[in-house]
C-alpha cells in the first residue's frame, strides 16, 4: 500500500520486500585508507582491469542482440539482467575499493 510523505503530501510506493531484503544484504567494501599513487604500477593494473572488465561486459551485451544463439558460457549474450549484475558488481567493488575520500574529493574541486 502507497504511503504519504509529512513533508510534501505526495504519495510514495510500498517499500517490496525485495528492496527492503537488498538494501541489508548489500554491504559496501572497506575503501583504501591511501589513494594510489597516480602513474604508479597499482593504478596501471587498475586501469587495465578496469579496461578488460568493461570490454568483457560490452562484448556479452552486443552479443545478447547477435542473431547467432550457438554461444554458449561466460562469454555469451546476457540472457537477463541478473547476469549483468554478476559481471558489473565485482567492477564497481574495485572501483569503490581503490578510491578514497581524499582522490574522489580533490578532483571535484
């Protein structure tokens, strides 16, 4: 049942169950306590497996429209969203580990 906000008035949905059961199991890793140092051996292999995990995911998306179906494995075409989270989630983990308040910060001003 919808259920309306003090503030504004305006109707708001129910809260499901499935989003209320994701948002608690879904924890954030611990970030670095030191950004990585630019030009450093650490924030290249960072930015190649960066570069291949996303050439990976784009690949297996162009492929989910390829009228050839024979592929089968890791590499195939996404058959649903939840494999695209599979292959996106561990990406944005390193993302979110490899990142400090200090770098993300400094580039913002």
């Amino acid at each position: 049942m919808a259920q309306r906000s003090a503030e504004s008035g305006l109707m708001s949905p129910a809260p499901s169950e499935t989003s209320v059961i994701s948002a608690f199991s879904a924890e954030l890793p611990t970030p670095r306590s030191h950004p990585l140092i630019p030009g450093s051996p650490k924030e290249t292999a960072l930015i190649n497996y960066l570069d291949d995990r996303i050439l990976h995911i784009t690949r297996r998306y162009a492929k989910s429209f390829a009228a050839d179906g024979s592929e089968r494995g890791n590499d195939a075409g996404y058959m649903n969203f939840h494999q695209v989270i599979l292959d996106i989630e561990p990406v944005l983990d390193v993302v979110w580990i490899s990142a400090t308040r200090k770098s993300i910060f400094s580039e913002m001003s």
